[in-house]
C-alpha cells in the first residue's frame, strides 16, 4: 500500500521540542515502513522523519500557525504530489476540505483537537462530502456533534526508545504548554498542598503564554518549586523518570494527552483530573489515580510512590505503542479502500443494468412535389 501522510505547516517533523501532533506523525510514519508499506510524507522543508518526503514544501512557520492563507497553499501542494497514492491521511484541518483528489482516493483526517464550536462545523462538513474522521480518544468521539466519526484511535509512541526510570528523585514533575488549561498553576499549589517538591516544564513561546506565567506561576515558584523551561526528548524523559509522578491536573476536556503515555512508558504513574481523555489512559489505583476534585488530587500525590511502576510501562506496551497505533491504522486504510471498491463496484453494476436508451434515427422529411399553380387567367 502506497500511503500519503500530510502534516500541519507549523513545526518540524519530529518535532524538535514540543510539539505532540508531529511526534505521532513521525510515529506514524516510520511504523508504517516497517510494517512493509510505502509511504510519501507531506511535511515543512528542514524535517528529518526518515521516510520520503514531498520536496519544495515550505519550511515550518510557528510564528503563523492557524493561518489558513499559510496552510491551504501548502496543502495544495502536497495533494498535487499525493495523485498516485492509494489512500491520504491529512492531519491539517484545511486540507480535506479544499482538495478532491482524482479518481475517488480515499482521504482521512485526525482531528487533534476539540470537537468544539468551531471546529464541530468544519469536521461536519468532511464527513458529508466522504471524508473519513479520525478521533484519539472515546471522550472527544462523544463530544462530536454531526459528525460521523469513522474510527477512535489512541496515540502510540516508541515506547521502546523511552527509557525507563527508577522515581528516587524525590519529586513530581508536570509537563506541558504553559497555559491555563495545562494546569500548571494547579500543579503548583496540590504539590504544596500535598508537601511534596515540584519540577515543571513546559513550552512558553507566545504572548499569551508568557503573561500566564507573569501573572499565575512565577509568584508560586520558590523553595521546592522549579520552572526548567522547555526540555528537549531526552531531557524530558529523563525528569519523568526520576519523578515518582506526574502531575497532570489539566483544566479542560483534553482530546488526548501525549504526556501521560510518555510518562508511563517511564514507568511513572499519572495523576489526573478526570477531564477529557484520562481515564481512558489511566487505570485508578493501578497505573496512577484519577480524580475529580484538585484537594483529592493533593490527598493522593504521595500515595504514587507505592504504585508498581512495571505496571506503568506494561500498560504503555500493551496498549499505547506505535506498533499498536500503525496497525489501527491500517486496518481502517484497508476498510476504507474495500468500501471504495465496493461503490465502484455498486457504481459499475447499476450503469451495466439500467435500461439501455432506444435511440430512434430521425429520419430526413421526403420532399413533398406539389403542382405548381396555374395563373387564374389561363386556366379552362
């Protein structure tokens, strides 16, 4: 199978800090080769994911991201360069709704964030004109509203490339953007609730992100509280691992939350508010603890440490694994390809049963020979 990936215009592939979307993609893409398959991958110029790329595609452009003017020019290309595949999985929200590929390819496309106001519109309209949606967590799939959800695929991730940790460093760590919805500040204030020391990291880039950490955060820090700022791979799975948890203590319904099956692939347990996606990646009292209310998340911090951390990494091999997540993939790929056989099919049957048209020559009217007619004055 010959298969077409796009990624979003706005960062490198894999990314080469944060950036959870283009480490699934990257994910995605080299697991697809190694289950034998042929893959051409739309992504910024500069990206170094190891499969063939689409050349000419414009470098990465963060400083524009969501900018249609930005990302429908390059989507145009790559589906230019996508004609011979057999099917495309476009992960840009633009893409699937400005191009038709020729000759009925099936297209697919993951929606990586909520299915909100405005984003429940958009995805609606690619489920009408055939375009299948892709959902990462059952929570996200049971907040879409007029869309039909083709499948729900949780992430996967390397989890043979993540080391695991032993968690005697005596700390919780949380992760993420630094933004209201990350829960930072939350963080903060259960570890001091809870006695505990805390090491955060997190992306702060943007206006908006540097005035929450201004107004909310810096004032918190101090004593057992430490900002690391933004981490690379290996560093971030080497605080994770020294941690005896993460602290998650996200504020909104998050679509899915690469970050935990980060930190369990470390062997560190989770501990979450019950928003969005959490409780599908998290087993309570077993892999981390899950909760609703932040003062029980506070109530609950210490007792991670007597969690069985091989039962954290267990839990991120079975079921969140990029081998698992290629091969959901491709089992909805080859579901998609079959219906597209089957309605050329359906479609080749009813023209070849229809009634045939009579087609009746019209033929060319005789000439009608009339007698002249004969002056009045001549006749007798």
């Amino acid at each position: 199978m010959l298969i077409g990936l796009i990624a979003p215009p706005w960062l490198p592939v894999p990314p080469v800090r944060y950036g959870g979307i283009e480490l699934v993609i990257d994910g995605l893409a080299r697991g697809l080769m190694t289950a034998g398959h042929d893959v051409l991958l739309a992504v910024p110029a500069g990206s170094t994911c190891p499969v063939p790329q689409i050349p000419g595609l414009p470098a990465h452009n963060p400083s524009r991201m969501g900018c249609t003017v930005v990302e429908i020019p390059y989507t145009l290309s790559a589906y230019a360069a996508l004609k011979e595949v057999d099917v495309i999985h476009d992960h840009t929200v633009a893409g699937p709704l400005c191009v038709r590929p020729p000759g009925g390819t099936p297209v697919v496309t993951t929606n990586h964030g909520p299915f909100n106001a405005d984003l429940n519109p958009i995805y609606a309209e690619m489920s009408r004109q055939g375009v299948g949606v892709i959902a990462i967590s059952h929570h996200q799939a049971s907040t879409a509203r007029n869309v039909e959800i083709t499948a729900v695929i949780h992430h996967g991730i390397d989890v043979a490339d993540v080391p695991v940790g032993d968690g005697n460093g005596g700390y919780a760590c949380t992760l993420g953007r630094m933004a209201p919805s990350k829960g930072i500040r939350e963080a903060v204030l259960i570890a001091r609730e809870a006695g505990v020391p805390l090491r955060i990291a997190a992306k702060m880039r943007e206006p908006l992100e540097r005035q929450y950490y201004e107004e909310c955060v810096r004032p918190l820090l101090g004593g057992d509280i430490e900002y690391l700022g933004e981490l690379n791979a290996a560093e971030k799975y080497q605080l994770m691992g020294g941690a005896f948890a993460l602290l998650n203590p996200i504020q909104w319904a998050e679509p899915f939350g690469l970050v935990m099956i980060e930190a369990l692939a470390c062997g560190t347990p989770v501990i979450a508010t019950t928003s969005g996606s959490a409780p599908e990646i998290i087993t309570n009292g077993d892999t981390g603890f899950v909760r609703r209310e932040l003062p029980a998340l506070a109530d609950v911090l210490t007792r991670a440490q007597d969690l069985d951390r091989t039962r954290c990494r267990e839990k991120a091999v079975t079921c969140f694994s990029t081998s698992r997540m290629v091969a959901d993939h491709l089992q909805l790929y080859r579901r998609l390809l079959q219906v597209g056989r089957e309605d050329r099919d359906d479609r080749f049957l009813e023209e070849a049963a229809a009634p045939v048209p009579v087609v009746r020559a019209r033929m060319p009217r005789q000439p009608v020979l009339r007698r002249p007619a004969v002056p009045s004055r001549l006749a007798t």
